[in-house]
C-alpha cells in the first residue's frame, strides 16, 4: 500500500490547510497517511474549549494564551493583515466552495488518516494531552514518526 | 440508472476525490454509482483513483459543464 507521512511543522492556516488537501486526497485514493503534528503545528489540533487538567506554570499559562487555539484561529503566513487578511481569505475560500479547515480535518479522521502530536512539542510549549482535539490518535516521541516514515512513499515537512 | 447518486457539482479540490471516496465506502459490492461534478481535473482524477482501488468504471461522459462517472463497487 502507498503510504505518506507528513511533519506538521507550521501553524498558519495556508500550510494546515496544504497538509489536509493532501492528507484527504491520499486518503481518498487510498494510501496510509499519518500526520505527525510538531512544533508550531500542535496548535492545529488545539481543541478551542478542552482546557487542562493539571495546573500550569506561569510560562505554560503564557505560552497558552499567546498561540492560536485550534484550527479556526489560525493566522495565514502571509497577507495576515491582524486577522482582516485571514478573514477575507476564508470568505473568498468558503465562495469558491473549498473546504474549512474544520471541515477536512474530519473527512481526514473519516477516511483513516492517522493523528499524532509531539511529546516534546507537547511538553515545550505547556499544553497538556487533554487539550488537543479528539481526532488526536496518539502522543508520540519521533520515533514513532520515523518507524511510519521508513516505509512511506512520500514524507514532507510542511 | 444507478443504484446511487452523488453530486459534487461546484465542489473544488479536494471535495470530488474525498466525497466520491466517502460515498463509495458505504455502499454495498456489486451496486452503482452515478458521480456528477463540474470541478475539471477531478473528471479524469475522479475515475482513476477509483480504477486504482479496484472499483469498475462503466463509464465517463460530458452534459455540457456537468462531467458524469458510472462505477460499480468491488
């Protein structure tokens, strides 16, 4: 079976929504395709309103209230513009009739495309395992990542 | 006629791919579906990504913007 690993490295919603384009069309056409969320990209599957469940330091409390949270809160990497750039483009999108970024993220989870967030990214940036969304399959060191990406076909750093 | 019909008509990248993928899997081997879409590169993607999954392609016609695919689930 042809399979893709991507590393979700980026939290801007261009990127995340690249990444679900070919999450979605790979999965449709069949492969294996695993997402390894790092870095900036454990923002994209930050659930909006599951909070923590342990009590944070002030640097993770920081940390929490400066990043984006979740998927509808994500600037674009260009042409932000404090949010009136990022709105505009997803007016423009939703009248071309692409796809939300919500919207992929469970067709992605219905056609198998397998979730899983850094440890490390996890740890660096205070979010606890309870605050991400429930398409998230797995907590993971990279290791687990290079066991899926050894045997794919295609892996890209996004 | 189909036992079944899909419409992506407006539909852009990724939307026929991922629909056509989504319908297909909840049908039952041996029965019909009619796709119809406007989006012009999933015309040809459309039908060969369902080939590759062992999916028989009855057919693709053009009705003026609307592209139509016939398959039969494997």
């Amino acid at each position: 079976m042809t399979k893709m690993a991507l590393i979700v490295f980026s939290g801007e919603l261009d990127k995340a929504l690249a990444t679900f384009v070919l999450a979605t069309g790979a999965a449709a056409s069949g492969w294996d395709v695993t997402l390894f969320f790092t870095f900036w990209g454990i923002n994209i599957v930050r659930s909006e309103n599951k909070c923590a469940l342990e009590k944070k330091d002030v640097m993770s409390k920081m940390f929490g209230a400066m990043m984006p949270k979740g998927c509808e809160s994500l600037p674009l990497s260009n042409m932000h513009m404090m949010g009136l750039g990022t709105s505009m483009m997803k007016k423009r999108m939703k009248g071309k009739r692409v796809k939300s970024l919500k919207e992929m993220i469970a067709d992605a989870k219905e056609l198998g495309v397998k979730f899983l967030v850094c440890d490390m990214s996890m740890d660096v940036m205070g979010l606890q395992k309870e605050e991400f969304i429930d398409e998230v399959d797995e907590i993971v060191g990279v290791g687990t990542y290079l066991k899926e990406a050894k045997d794919a076909q295609v892996t890209l750093f996004i | 006629m189909a036992d079944e019909v899909l419409d992506v008509t407006g539909l852009t990248c990724p939307g026929p791919l991922v629909e056509s993928k989504k319908k297909i899997k909840r049908m039952e081997a041996g029965t019909t579906l009619e796709i119809r879409g406007t989006h012009a590169p999933s015309k040809k993607e459309v039908p060969e990504m369902l080939a590759d999954q062992g999916h028989e392609i009855l057919s693709v016609t053009q009705e003026g913007d609307v592209w139509v695919v016939t398959v039969r689930k494997a």
